[in-house]
C-alpha cells in the first residue's frame, strides 16, 4: 500500500494540494478512503487513483502558472526541449526526425505516452498553430495513432490541451496518448 503523503511527495504535490488530497479522498471515496492502512501507513488506496488525484489539483495550478509566466511565446527552453536534448531523462517509446514520443512521468492511465515535435518553431499551442506547420501536424496525429495502436490495441484516446482552461502547463505542443483501459466520458 503506498500513502497519500508518499505518492503525493513523489508526484511533486504542495502541502496544500495535499490537504486538498486528504480530504477529496475521505469525501468522494468514503469507505475506501477509511482502509486499513497497510504496514508502511498507507491509506490502501491504490497507487495509480492516488498519483491522479494528486496530479489533477497540481496540474489546474501548473497551467494557470504557466499562463502568468507566459513562457508559451518566450522561445526560452521549454522541459520538452530538454528532454529532446537528452538533458532530461526520459522513457522514449518512438522517435523520428520530426518527433519524440515518450511516457508522461504523472500518467493518468496505465498507457499514458506524450508525442512532441522536435523543433518548436512557435508551435506551443494547437490554437497558435500556422498552415505552413500543417504536415508536421498531420505527422505527429499519424505518429499518436500508430503508438495508440500499437500500446493499446482495445482503444485509446488522443487529447491536446490549449491554454489555461485547456489545462496546458507546457507550452510547446504535444499529444497525450491515453489508453490501457476503459476510458470513461465526458473527460475532466
């Protein structure tokens, strides 16, 4: 069993957001929210339903500061940027000339993988996007369903986020690939 508090440490979560968590997790689970707690503490809830919700609250409050920031039309380095140039590890699952498509570190299902475009070129939002960027575009939709298909034959689902409401905290462009599981709807 792991706690709220370990998951909530290792998802990066403030201790507001954890409070948050902590009661989120007694109101909406109720009985689940009350079990027995594992030997290292846990509260027995598993891992993956505990990192989502820390995510979820983290990520309204990660958009809205990249928003102020507004780091999305600055062309200063974005994390994507530095995990295309290797200084930032991550788990690459496909790449091209033209993209890099990789695992999201807070996934939101048990297949949750991010396709980037290699160069940025002011394509930070879908919203943003230019015509002359229109083959890049229908690359990195080509590249998601194929990844989709081949990480989650049953289905999968394709989303960009735009802007703050859109709940986009990097603003360079990518497509998350979700799937792995029966998605349910209407999202978020």
């Amino acid at each position: 069993a792991h706690s709220v508090a370990s998951v909530g440490r290792a998802a990066g979560a403030s201790p507001q957001a954890m409070h948050r968590l902590r009661l989120l997790t007694r109101s909406v689970l109720g009985p689940l929210a009350a079990a027995p707690r594992g030997p290292s503490g846990g509260d027995g809830l598993p891992p993956l339903l505990l990192a989502r919700a820390c995510a979820s609250g983290d990520e309204v409050d990660r958009a809205k500061a990249a928003a102020a920031e507004r780091t999305s039309d600055s062309g200063a380095p974005t994390i994507f940027d530095k995990i295309i140039k290797r200084e930032i590890p991550a788990k690459v699952v496909y790449e091209d000339s033209q993209c890099l498509v990789f695992r999201d570190v807070s996934p939101q299902a048990p297949t949750h993988v991010l396709v980037i475009p290699k160069m940025r070129d002011g394509l930070t939002q879908l919203s943003k996007a230019r015509e002359d960027q229109e083959a890049l575009l229908g690359h990195l939709l080509l590249v998601a369903g194929r990844v989709g298909k081949q990480e989650c034959p049953e289905g999968f689902r394709v989303v960009v986020n735009d802007g703050t409401h859109g709940c986009q905290s990097v603003y360079h462009l990518h497509i998350h690939v979700v799937g792995g599981r029966q998605l349910t709807w209407p999202p978020g």
